[in-house]
C-alpha cells in the first residue's frame, strides 16, 4: 500500500514537472500573439503618413508609421507601444484620431510583428522601444520635453522600461499593470508565475522611480488586466497622477483603441505638461 501511494505521487510530480518544463519552454508563445503578415505601405492605410526604418542596437531593421499631426495646434508627438496582439496596421484608428487632434504619431511594431525580423521577448521590446526613441528625437528633432509615450496594456511595461533611461514629458498608460506575473498568476492560479516567467515587466516598480505626468486609462469592464491592477499603478506612480475609467470597458473594446474619451485623455496629459 505505501509502495502503491508513493509510486502514484511519484507519478504525478513527474507529469507536474513536465508540465511545468513545457510551461517554461512555451511561456512567450502565451505572452506574444504577433501578427507576423507584413502591413502595407503607410500612405495606403493613413493620409500622409510615411514609412519608417527603426534601426535597433543589436542590427535588426523594424518597420515603422510617422504620422504627421493635421495641424500644428500642439506640437507634441506620441509615441505609442502596442500591446501583445496584432501590429501596427491595428493601430492606425489611434493615429488617425490623435492626428486630427493637433498630435504627431510613431507608429511602430515589436520584433516578430508585423513581418519584422526576430523574436519578442523583454529585452528585446526595450531595445525596439529605444530604436522608436532614438528615430524621433534624432531624424525627425522631437525634444523630449514635447513626447509622450503611449502604453497599451503590455506596451505599458515597455514604455516604463524606456522612461526609466528617457524622460518623455508624459506617459499615457492604458490598461496597465502592476508587474506581468500578477496579470499570470490571475488567469493561472495554480502556477507558481512568479517564479516560471523569464519577462517580467515591472510597471509599477518603475514608475516610483519617474517624476513625470502619468494618465492612467482602464476600462471597468477589463476582463484581462482587472480594474484593481491599473489602479495599483496609478497609486505607485511617483509623477503627477490622473485616472480617467471608461465605464463597461473591456480590454480590447473599440472604445479602448480610439475612442472619444481615450483621445481626451491624451489631450489633458499635453495640457497638464504644460502646466509643469
């Protein structure tokens, strides 16, 4: 009878463990969900816009959207860091909208997204988002006193990870959340997230260190980054803090990608900027 009991735990530790090793090997197949088709050219997609090549720091080529404010009303350029899903095309409603607002746009897509070359992972997202930067503020002579970067729900963290080496002037941070293992440990209790996950995004960790105006945007009805998260980094933001809800939100609602109230808040964070 021990021998028996003993044999069956041995039995289901070992399919744990490989459970748990095949969680480990696949974890950024669960992160990542690119759409690797190539887009078409920018102008095709936005009136005047133009295509852009972000040159990262370890060679590789990324494509790219600049979109040119409609009108000089403000200024400011926004540079927006998607999240997990999709590419840059996704995006060109969010564009198209804070352009006819008076704002400049980079649009840009992850390696492995949007037919880029290489594999997303954190560091690399860094280095991606870096690239972003090092295009506006050096070919197109954006000072960081008129950026502001635009996170949504994954790109929070990624754009937390840029501030923390460049200030931007604002940072919009839609959907955030607090670290990525929280956000795992949500959808997968009975996995010890925290200690298996290599990509850690450590949103509000970062954001106690960066002294800018921060717009927190989320969506009541979030079923994938939960109301409470966002609110845990608005309230570990060291900057300037507003938190603007979208009632019966989800997280990937229309509302959530170019509505009324999301480019509203984008507009406040440039007056609040102003105002520093």
């Amino acid at each position: 009878m021990v021998r028996s009991t003993l044999l069956l735990l041995g039995i289901v530790a070992g399919i744990a463990a490989l459970l748990l090793a095949l969680l480990w090997l696949t974890q950024r197949r669960l992160i990542y969900l690119p759409d690797t088709s190539a887009v078409p050219p920018a102008a095709e997609v936005i009136a005047g816009a133009e295509d852009a090549t972000l040159t990262t720091a370890d060679g590789l080529d990324l494509g790219a959207w600049y979109v040119p404010a409609a009108n000089d009303e403000r200024e400011i350029t926004v540079l927006v860091a998607n999240g997990n899903g999709g590419n840059r095309a996704g995006r060109a409603p969010l564009a198209r909208a804070l352009s006819d607002r008076g704002f400049a746009v980079l649009l840009f897509d992850y390696r492995g997204y949007g037919g880029n070359p290489g594999h997303p992972d954190e560091e690399g997202l860094g280095l991606d988002a870096k690239a972003a930067y090092e295009y506006l503020t050096t070919e197109r002579g954006v000072r960081a006193e008129r950026l502001v970067y635009f996170g949504e729900s994954l790109g929070c963290g990624v754009i937390a990870g840029l501030a923390a080496e460049h200030r931007p002037a604002g940072m919009l941070l839609r959907s955030p959340f607090p670290k990525l293992s929280a956000v795992a440990q949500r959808h997968y209790p009975f996995v010890p997230a925290g200690l298996l996950l290599r990509d850690r995004f450590p949103v509000a960790q970062r954001l106690g260190d960066i002294d800018v105006p921060i717009t927190v945007v989320y969506g009541t009805e979030d079923g994938i980054v939960p109301p409470e998260m966002s609110l845990e980094v608005a309230d570990a933001a060291r900057g300037p803090i507003t938190v603007h809800a979208i009632e019966g939100a989800g997280h990937n609602d229309a509302t959530m990608f170019d509505g009324a109230e999301l480019i509203d808040a984008v507009i406040e964070l440039s007056e609040r900027m102003h105002d520093r």
